[in-house]
C-alpha cells in the first residue's frame, strides 16, 4: 500500500471513528447523570466486551491471543480508564462542543509525539496545518482563555493527553499486533481495571438505562475499531487533525439533545479547524502525485 493510499484509508477511517465516539459522548454525558464517572468507565468497557469477543472469533484471532507485547497493552489499558473516567467527569459541566474544543489539544500532542516516539517527519506545511487548526481551538476557547481552567476543563485536558499517549502507544503496537488483539485486551484491561475501583460507590442499573449502555457498547465498538484501522495505516501526524470533525458533531448533537448552540467564537473556530483539515488532505494529494506522477 502506498503512502497516500495508507493515509487516505485511515482518514475515512478516523472519520467514521468521530462519529461513532460522537454517540458514544452524548450516551456517556446522558449516563453520567445517574453514575459516577469510573462506573460509566466500567460500563463502558463491560459492554463491549461481547461485542468485542466476537469479533476476535471471526477475525480468528483467539489463536495468538496471548503473543502480544504486554507492557504497552498494559499502558493502553490504564490510561484507557484514565481517559474515560475524566473525559466523563468533565462532561458533567461542559457541553459536548466545550469539551470536544478543548480535547483538540490531543491531535497536536500526537504529533509531537509521533516524531521523538514514531520517528515520523513533519514537514513545514503539516505544522502550519495543524497549528492554523489549534489556533481555530484557541478561538473556541476564547481569546482570553475563560473557563479553561474549570475543574471539568482541566479533567479534559488531561483525558486528551491519555488519549495522545494511547494513540501512539497503538501505532506502534499496530507494528507488530494485531487489531483485534489491541480491542480486546483494551476492553479487556479497562473492564478489569475500572469495575473493582468503581465497586464501593456502584450505583444499580435500573431497566430504563439499558437502551443507552446497549447504545454505549455498539457506538464504542465501532468507534473503537475504526480508531484502531486509522492509526495502523497512516501517518499519526496526518490522520490526527481529522478528529476536529468532532466539533460539528458536538454542535449537531448539543442542539438536538440540549437546545444549545455555540456563540460567534466557537463557529469561527470551526470554520479555522475544519479549514486546516481541508488544506491538509489537499497538501498530502498534491505532494504524492509530484512524487509518483
């Protein structure tokens, strides 16, 4: 595969991903209202589990489930509950569009990474790329910074540093293990992990609450795999910047369930983000047509 082809199959990829952890926001934010936030971790993880164990059945991976490289899955697996778990805290205070503008941290931390981690370049029009669509989050969250320092906005921050490290951790996991095994022993880690921590303060789960925890377990499902293909294929540093799609969602979804819409400064930012990302995906055509004509 070449490397456009490599990069344009995990962008589509990352695309769908958004969606599907869009859902998967909204039904955490709908859940957080009636458990604390290390419990949804839990129900998230134990509800994909079956999901999860299927599809490593039908992907015949049950047979080298245990060669894996266990420190870094044991790395993903902590800063997985981590990462919900504050992500999920954070969504008690903030609109989806709130967090999601401050979580867009994370693509410019993967970048950073992937080049002392991954050893990727980063050429000088991907850094204007992706420091235009920071500076679009720098709108979003305002000129003088309001709100960012709000205990919800500083749990998102660190939940997006989770995430970044996690993301890497997965490419180079991706190198040598296979997808199905980065899900499952992901869920896996997280629902052996979160469920014991949650325990003392576990609330029952009462039968309206089903539909959303059946909705939790597909949409992270999906989510889940499409986040595991776009980071196996292409370049960190190229996909990440695709995540700021999540913005619209977040807007979409806010109105829908919420009736809120975002002021003047959170559309401008969109329109800088979602503007980057175009730029970059016409970048990466341009220059791999003048490299193989």
């Amino acid at each position: 595969m070449s490397r456009l082809a490599g990069n344009m199959r995990s962008i589509r990829a990352m695309l769908v991903c958004v969606a599907m952890f869009s859902i998967m926001d909204m039904t955490m934010k709908l859940l957080s209202a009636h458990f604390p936030a290390l419990q949804v971790a839990a129900i998230r993880a134990l509800s994909a589990l079956p999901l999860v164990g299927a599809y490593l059945f039908w992907r015949g991976g049950q047979r080298s489930l245990l060669r894996i490289r266990w420190p870094l899955h044991l790395l993903r697996g902590a800063i997985g509950i981590a990462m919900l778990a504050l992500f999920t805290y954070g969504l008690k205070t903030l609109s989806l569009a709130e967090a999601y503008s401050i979580f867009f941290i994370g693509p410019i931390l993967i970048t950073v990474l992937s080049v002392f981690v991954l050893g990727e370049r980063v050429n000088g029009a991907r850094w204007i790329a992706i420091g235009v669509g920071m500076a679009g989050v720098l709108v979003v969250l305002r000129p003088t910074g309001a709100g960012f320092f709000s205990m919800g906005g500083l749990a998102v921050l660190t939940a997006a540093v989770c995430y970044a490290v996690s993301a890497v951790a997965g490419r180079v996991l991706a190198r040598t293990d296979r997808g199905e095994h980065m899900m499952f022993w992901l869920m896996v880690l997280m629902a052996i992990g979160a469920t014991p921590m949650a325990a003392p303060a576990w609330v029952p789960v009462q039968a309206e609450h089903w539909l959303l925890i059946l909705m939790l377990a597909v949409s992270g499902f999906f989510g889940q795999l499409a986040l595991t293909e776009a980071f196996s294929h292409g370049e960190a540093s190229v996909v990440a910047p695709f995540e700021y799609t999540a913005l619209a969602w977040g807007v979409a979804i806010d109105w829908l369930m919420w009736k809120t819409l975002p002021d003047e400064y959170t559309l401008l930012g969109a329109a800088i983000i979602v503007g980057s990302g175009l730029y970059l995906i016409r970048h990466e055509t341009i220059h791999a047509e003048a490299e193989h004509p």
